[in-house]
C-alpha cells in the first residue's frame, strides 16, 4: 500500500477518537491499528513516521504508533 | 417430495382469547376473531369457497361457504362469520349442497368449458369446488351472454412478461386485487366496471400489466383462483408435478420458495406460506427471475489461461486444480506466504463460505480472507459489535408488525427488499408512523396509502450529524428511557455520551446547515422516535456505505439504548442485508481478523480450537482486507487471489484502481456462474452453481438459518465446496467431506452460536435463528431481551467528521447510489432474465434545476466525472432527488458508475464511501475512454479457444 494511503487512513481513525480524552485515543488508535490492520501496514505506517512523515500524522496517531512499538 | 400443496384455511390467523364451538358436531377452540370458515378447516371440516384464501382478509362473495348456525337465521357465509361461545354450526345439509350448486351453475354458466386445454388444469379451485358441490349440468346453458365466446372474448393480457391475464376466466372473487392491496401493498389492481362488466384493471384502462405501476410480485397470480391470473412458464410447459423447498438467492430477506418442477426443470418458483421470511410473498425477482441459471451463458467448464489476454482453454477438473495450485504455491514460494489470498462470497452457502475461508487459513497459510460485505455491511459487523457485543441485527422481520415508528435511514426496501417492505407498508397501513432519512424522496416517502411523517432530506455524508442531532434532543429535552439505561447500559459509556451528546455543537441548530434540513424539523423528528411508542430503527447501505458508516451504526445503536427501544419486539437495529447471505459470510468467519462467531484471531484459546480440529497452525494476526489486497497487488506485494462469486471488477469502487489490482496479479481465480467483469483478468475459472443446484443454508438479515435445495444436480458436475476442497488439497492440505451436512457440523462444532445448527435439526424445524445452543436452544427471533451479549449495552461517542470528499467548483455535485427494484446488484443474474424489460440501462437521476443549468434534457446523453475517472450515462431528469444531489444504479457493466466511485471509505473497516462522490456532468454525444476501452476488453479478454475439454 502506498505511505499517503496509510497516513490518510491513521489520521481518519484518529479523527474518529477525537472526542476521546488524548490518551484514550491513543490507546484506542493502537488497539484499532492491533485487531484491524495487516501487520505489514503496521509496520509500513512505523516505518514511514520514523523516515520523515511523522509530521503527516496527528499527534494521536503518534502516541499510538509509540504504544504500538511498546 | 411430491407436489407440496400447503393447507388453505380460508381466513387469516387471529390472536384473540380462546373460543369453543362445535362444527358439525367436533368441538374446537380456537383464538377469538377467528372466521367460521377458518375453524371448520381446522376441525377438518373444509369450507368450499371461491372468493377466500388464508393470507386475505374474508370478502365473503362467492356465497360457496354458506353453513347453518343453530339459532341463526339463514345461511350466512362462513367466511365472515367470526365464532362465538357454544356456537354449533353446520357444515354440510341438504339446502347447503342444493345453494353451493346453485352458486355453482352461475359461475360456470360464464366460464370457457375448456378444462382440458386450460393452465390450471388439475390446479384449479373453481374445477375443484365443481366437483366437490356435484356439479352435472348447467341450468342455464353456455349460449346466455358470457365473457368467453369468441364474439365477447377479451383477447389476453400478455404483456407482462413472466404471467399471463385472461379476462375470460375471471371469476371476479377480487382475489387478485386484494392480494395487490393486502399482501403486497402497490394498490396496482382494481376492478373496472360494473356487474357484468366487471373486470380486473391494472391502473386506468390504457394500461396493460406491464406498464401499470404493477410491479410483478406475483400475489396476483398466487391468489388467482382459476387460470385468469397464471405464469407463463405453467402456461408454456404444463402443471408442475413435485416440490423442493429452498431459499431465494437475491437480497438479505431470503424468502423461502417452492421450486415446483417436472423432473429436474423449474416450473415456477412459488412463495412458501411457512417461510418464517416472507409468509408466503415474494418480489420479482425471487418469484420470476431464476431463469439465468440456465442460461446460455452460464459456464459450466473449468477453463485456464496463462495471460489475461490469452484465449481460455477449457480443461478438466483436475488440470484446472492443479493449474491454480501450482500457481498460488510459486507466488508464495517467490513473495511469501502473504502474497495470496481470497474473497468469500454472500451469494454462496454457508457451508462453501466456511470452507472457503478454512481454504485460505489452513491451506494458504495466512488470514488473507474477506468477503462482499467489506462493500456492504461490514460497519454493521463492527458498530453493534462495540455497543451491544454482537455483529447481527436484533429482530425477526415480524417484528416490524409492533412497531409504532419507524425510522428507516439510507434504505429503500421497495426496490431492494420489497418483501420486507410490502410488511412494513402493512403496518404503516395500519397506523405506524414512518420518519425516512434519505437524500431521495423514496416510494415510502409518499406512495398509496403510505406518508411519511417526516422527510429528513439530508445531505449525502451528514448521517452522523443527523443522528447526533437526535441524540442531543433526546438527551436535552428529557426524553431518555433512565430505568432502561441504568439497568442494562454501561454507567460510564452513557454519563460520557449523554455529556458529549449534550454539547451545543451537537444540537439541532448547530448541526442544521450540514445536514441541510431544519433544525426544528430534526427536533420533531427526535420526539416522534423517542415518545411515539415502539421506535424500531430499519436501514441500508445508505447508512454504512459512509467514512463514517461505523461511527453511524454505534450512533443509531445509542439512539435505541437512550430510549429503551431494544430488546423487545417492534423496535430494535435493523440492517436490510444486500445480498441473501451476507449474515452468513460474516457468520462464517469471512473476515481477516475473524474466525467464524465474530472470534478475533489473536484469541489463543479460540485459534487453539481451530488448529487442534483443522490439524494445523493458525496466523494470530489479521490478514489484508479486500482494498487492502488491491493496494498491495499494485505494489506487488500481493500476487494471487481467489474470487469466489464476486465481482470485484464491476461492484468494488475506482474500476480504474481495481483493474490495474487485477492486472498486477500472477494469478486470479475465479469461481462463478458467468464469465463476469472479473473474469477478464482472470488466470483461472472455475464453474460455479447457481442457488438451484445447491446444498447447505443461507443465512438471512434476521439471523434465520434456512435450507438451501438442489433442485438440479450441478450443471459443472461439482458443488462449490467441492472445488475448494480439492484446491486445498492441491496445495497440500487435504480437506474432505461427505457432504455439507458434514460442513455445517463442523461449524457447529467450532461455532458457539450454532452449536444447535445441523441439516437435520433445519429439515425438521424449518429454519432457526441464531444463536442456536444452550442458552437458546430453539434460536432467539429478538435478541438482548434480558441483556445485551456483552453484558451491559456501550455508549459510542460519535465526533460527526465530515467525509473529506468535498464538492467544489470542478465537481460541484453529489452523486450517490442505488438499486432498483428488478434489478440486482451487478445484474450478473438479473440482466440474464426478463427483468431487464424494466431497466434496460442505468440512468442518472438529476434534478430539473441542475439540468437546465447544464442544458441537459431529458433522455440526453452525459458525461459524468469525478476526480477519480468518468464515464456516461443517460439523464433522467427528477425531482426525487434535490439540487445538488444526482443518482445512478449500477446494474449494467457499461455503465460504469464503480469508475467515478473514489477510494474513500469507512475509517474503521474501509468499506467504501460508495454514497458520497464529487462530480460534474457534461452534455456529450461520445462514450467515455473507460467505456471504449470496456468494449476492447470484451473483445480481447473473453476468447475461448475451440479446443475440446478432455
């Protein structure tokens, strides 16, 4: 999958939490990411934050990335 | 089994408080309300009649079921005569028999003596009343003024093109016309004239039966007593001689059907009275459109090739297996064991879903797994999975009968789930009230006998903000159920939706201007659902088909936990199931994340269930979803896949992305009927079998487990379940069965919810609606009556974001989409029977506003474009659309509306945001490159090379 898809798609997840406080939307994120997400897109998306997209991603999405890798 | 003729007792079933009466001597009870006529039958007393049939209410104009009552003058008819206490009645006397053949010789004086020759011979109920009254002769003779000689006769309606009216034979008994009234709903019939006169009308009296509003559910005909109402195909080839009992393959109600044959080859298809679906209705194309399973088209050999554009090379079973198997086994040897995988289809049993899906994680080795409800109804599997604990909607569909309101969102049963809709229409008719939440003025919106209370128009994408609105009511004016939600719902979830639900960004006024109905409309709306009574929650694609369809089901499932419409009958979450058995796919553990029973794959006690019965290991991760899988095919991480019975390349969105997927791949097999969209870049194609020739179960909207028949034996030779077998065999994982009544005790095993489920159990009882075990050992028709299956229901917050697919200057319009009533999805069945005469192309539905703009008349050719492609269809222009908003269906290949469609979807499953593209649209004269480039394709993609299988 392309890096722009995977960054649209976490951001609208997160988008959806964002009536939560912020670290439960971050853990809610992880776990969304964890139960729906084909690891490969995981890690894609983790790989694509540390090599200079973070700045595409929401601040939630981050937070969940690091809980991810945990 | 032989012909199967169901009982007719004469009059509807009533519900009333017990009644002893005593019929020609029996003693009986029966419920209060119940007809005479009705009582007799059950006292095995059967009441000649003409004019009455069980499914009608009594009319009592025939006068042939005249009895006598001890203390009552006269012979009143018992079909109108409710019971009484201590009634004693009689049956049969003397007067009796010489009235009844009084009626009799009236009748047959003016009707053609022409048994022999006629339809229904054998099948006819005024041939049977002739003889059961002893009919010799007729008084009168056959030269008086009648309505068949040839000097009088009214030549056939034979405009419909699946049954035949013949004025000739009518007995005028308004059977067929309450049927369209009663059963159906449509009001198309209606007698015209007066006395002799009298004849059956469809609309005014230009009108034939096929350009009246009639829309050929076949009630009419079901009801006809003689052979004045008959399908073709009875008239065509003669009485049927025996029956099968299936299920109907179209949409998510699954109406049980009679397949009445001669040998193997349908008759016709007759509705079943004990179907627990349907009772005994049907729709088109259920009723009449099964013709395409024996189509010319259909393909009954397994063919090969190594490039899409190859010629196909018919092949044999085992060659065909093999050709499959080694491919798959060389992608995985070559991209790893993730590089392959497959889709399961709704349109398939729930044995061959379940062992489709076992193919892929036992055999392939991986959870790359998906089904047709990605497209669909996946937001539904996750939404009330997270609020009430399990992926199913909560009612049976007599349900509908207790409702006192309905609010029915993003649907439109009369064209897609018309049986459904026919009962809904009933209780409308009844007294309910009925909100519609649409962006088209639908038929329920206003139709005979039908008027919405409100017409919430909203704007395409603003579902969300529109349920929130609701909820903020609700909350705001005092109208939650308290003692509901304290006693059976989370106490955190609600405080913190009833706080967030409260906030002013979340009223009526605020959220107005983005739904684009008025506020004060909404706040109406809001009551009438919370206080009007029963609020039962019906709705379609039009509601997960959103970036936000997940988040609007938990909307729509906190909407009922804060008014306590949950957990009895007539109120509830309803999803209308598209395909027959989306239910049962996702039963089946069609899903990536999901083994069957919705259980997450990283569970270890649960996968360690499987892989002890299946003998091998299972991954604990989630594999790739269907857009996930066309994503990865185009970076070429993703090379092979399985297609059973979908067809990805006509109904999946952004046609242009899914076949360049497709063409990215080593090597795709598909398993169907036809040589579809799909099947242009396919490596590999498997025959598959229609619904007629299959055996297992489907599993419908309301969790109803019913039997699905062979009525045929399998044109290709082998069931589906078979082929996938042998695929995973050839991969190197033996599977075998006997049967499917062998799958489905497998999943039986493994499966908690249908741990009562068995072919037997099904055979014995007719259907059964999961969960099936201990708990409930005869099914749960209504689900969370004491609980929810997670224990306490959980409130969702539910931020309404709108959808990033925006209207512009360059695409200043919405377009959103649909099905209409005879056609069916991809039309792969129905565009191969005589429904097309309905819907000979998809048109554009625009409204005359926006038309004029464009300088677009009526019948004109457009082009329509999106940011993602475009192609071209004809305007229709409409005011059941608003301005701003434009509609298309997609029902025929050409059409092309999946290459405007954009790769937006649902933020927690991806199902695709089908209702909400931005376009423009263009007068044109031309086809679209898509559409020139189709046609190049169907010339060089579908070859069949001349040489013999083996």
């Amino acid at each position: 999958m392309t890096t722009a898809d995977l960054i649209r798609m976490a951001n609208q997840i997160a988008a959806n939490f964002a009536a939560h406080e912020e670290a439960e939307a971050a853990t809610a994120i992880a776990s969304h990411l964890r139960q729906f997400w084909e690891p490969r897109m995981r890690q894609d998306l983790i790989a694509a934050s540390a090599e200079g997209r973070a700045e595409e991603l929401s601040p939630q999405v981050l937070s969940a990335l690091a809980l991810l890798q945990q | 089994m032989t012909l199967l003729r169901e009982p007719d007792h004469g009059t509807p079933v009533k519900d009333g408080a017990p009644i002893t009466l005593w019929i020609d001597g029996a003693e009986i009870t029966v419920p209060e309300g119940t007809s005479v006529m009705r009582a007799a039958s059950l006292a095995e007393r059967q009441m000649p009649k003409l004019c009455s049939t069980d499914n009608l209410e009594a009319w009592g104009s025939c006068r042939l079921c005249l009895v006598e009552i001890e203390g009552v003058k006269g012979t009143p008819a018992s079909c109108t005569t409710p019971v009484r206490n201590g009634m004693r009645v009689t049956t049969r006397s003397d007067r009796l028999a010489r009235l009844r053949k009084g009626v009799m010789e009236l009748y047959i004086s003016d009707h053609p003596l022409d048994c022999l020759t006629c339809a229904a011979n054998g099948d006819c109920e005024l041939q049977d009343m002739a003889g059961e009254v002893g009919l010799r002769d007729v008084r009168y003779g056959m030269d008086g003024e009648n309505h068949f000689d040839a000097a009088s006769k009214v030549e056939p309606d034979t405009s419909n093109p699946y049954f035949q009216y013949d004025p000739a034979k009518c007995i005028v008994c308004s059977r067929c016309v309450r049927a369209c009234e009663e059963v159906q709903g449509t009001f198309a019939l209606t007698i015209e004239g007066r006395g002799f006169e009298s004849r059956v009308s469809a609309g005014i009296a230009s009108d034939d039966f096929f350009s009246s509003d009639c829309v050929s559910c076949g009630a009419c005909v079901q009801a006809c007593p003689t052979a004045t109402l008959v399908e073709k195909s009875v008239v065509d080839q003669g009485t049927p001689n025996r029956t099968v009992l299936t299920t109907c393959a179209y949409c998510g109600v699954g109406c049980s059907f009679k397949a009445e044959l001669q040998g193997e080859k349908i008759v016709r298809m007759v509705p079943y009275k004990d179907g627990g679906a349907n009772e005994g209705h049907s729709c088109v194309k259920g009723r009449f459109a099964w013709g395409y399973a024996t189509h010319s088209d259909r393909v009954t050999t397994p063919m090969v090739r190594d490039a899409i554009t190859d010629p196909w090379r018919k092949v044999s079973w085992d060659e065909a297996i093999g050709f499959a198997a080694d491919k798959f086994k060389a992608i995985q040897a070559a991209h790893g064991q993730g590089a392959i995988g497959g889709i399961t289809s709704s349109r398939c049993t729930n044995e061959e879903v379940y062992v489709v899906q076992k193919m892929i994680r036992a055999a392939f080795g991986n959870n790359n797994v998906d089904t047709c409800a990605r497209v669909c109804h996946s937001p539904t599997g996750y939404g009330l999975k997270q609020t009430f604990g399990t992926s199913a909607g909560t009612q049976d569909f007599k349900s509908v009968e207790s409702a006192d309101v309905i609010l029915l969102i993003g649907a439109n049963p009369t064209d897609a789930h018309p049986v459904f809709a026919s009962r809904m229409k009933k209780r409308l008719r009844a007294g309910a009230q009925i909100i519609v939440c649409d962006p088209r003025r639908i038929d329920l919106v206003e139709s005979p006998h039908v008027k919405a209370a409100h017409h919430l128009q909203l704007r395409p994408g603003t579902n969300v903000a529109l349920m929130n609105a609701i909820g903020h009511v609700i909350v705001t004016e005092g109208l939650v159920d308290e003692a509901f939600v304290a006693e059976r719902c989370e106490d955190d979830s609600f405080a913190r939706w009833r706080a967030f639900i409260a906030e002013e960004r979340n009223s009526p006024e605020a959220l107005a201007p983005a739904i684009g109905v008025e506020a004060d409309l909404l706040r109406q709306a809001a009551r009438l659902y919370a206080t009007g009574g029963n609020g039962a929650i019906y709705y379609g694609l039009g509601v997960t088909e959103h970036s936000q369809g997940s988040t609007m089901v938990m909307a729509m499932a906190n909407l009922a936990m804060a008014t306590g419409n949950i957990g009895r009958e007539g109120v509830g979450i309803n999803p209308l199931r598209g395909q027959n058995n989306v239910q049962g796919s996702c039963d089946m553990g069609s899903f990536p994340h999901e083994l069957p029973g919705y259980r997450h794959v990283s569970d270890d006690l649960v996968r360690t269930e499987f892989e002890l019965d299946w003998g091998v290991s299972l991954l604990n991760e989630p594999g790739l979803r269907i857009p996930n899988m066309f994503a990865s095919a185009i970076d070429g991480s993703f090379r092979g896949l399985f297609v059973q019975g979908e067809d990805i390349a006509q109904s999946d969105p952004n046609t242009a992305h899914v076949q360049a997927a497709l063409e990215a791949m080593d090597c795709v097999v598909v398993q169907d009927l036809f040589l579809n969209e799909t099947a242009g870049y396919a490596h590999v194609f498997l025959p598959g079998t229609s619904f007629l020739e299959k055996d297992g179960t489907f599993t419908n909207a309301e969790r109803r487990i019913n039997r699905v028949r062979p009525a045929m034996p399998e044109a290709c030779g082998l069931a589906e379940w078979q082929v996938a077998c042998r695929l995973a065999a050839a991969m190197g994982y033996p599977m075998d069965y006997a049967n499917a009544a062998e799958i489905m005790a497998e999943i039986a095993r493994l499966t908690p919810t249908f741990s009562g489920v068995s072919h037997a159990r099904l055979d014995q009882d007719g259907s059964l609606q999961w969960p099936v075990n201990e708990q409930h050992p005869d099914g749960a028709p209504i689900m969370h009556v004491d609980g929810f299956v997670r224990g306490k229901g959980q409130f969702m917050l539910t931020k309404y974001v709108p959808t990033d697919e925006k209207v512009g200057r360059k695409f200043p319009l919405l377009l959103t989409t649909g099905r209409i009533l005879s056609q069916y999805n991809v039309g792969q069945q129905t565009r191969r029977t005589a429904n097309t005469r309905w819907h000979t192309h998809d048109t554009l539905e625009i409204h005359p506003h926006d038309a004029e703009e464009r300088g677009i008349a009526d019948g004109d050719m457009i082009r329509i474009a999106s940011r993602v492609g475009e192609t071209t269809l004809i305007a229709e222009i409409s005011e059941r659309v608003p301005q701003g908003v434009v509609y298309t269906t997609f029902h025929h290949p050409i059409s092309g509306a999946n290459v405007i469609t954009t790769e937006y979807s649902d933020w927690a499953t991806n199902c695709p945001e089908y209702k909400v593209t931005a376009v423009q649209i263009f007068p044109t004269n031309q086809a679209s490159a898509w559409q020139t480039e189709h046609e190049a394709v169907l010339a060089t993609h579908y070859r069949v090379a001349e040489t013999a299988a083996e």
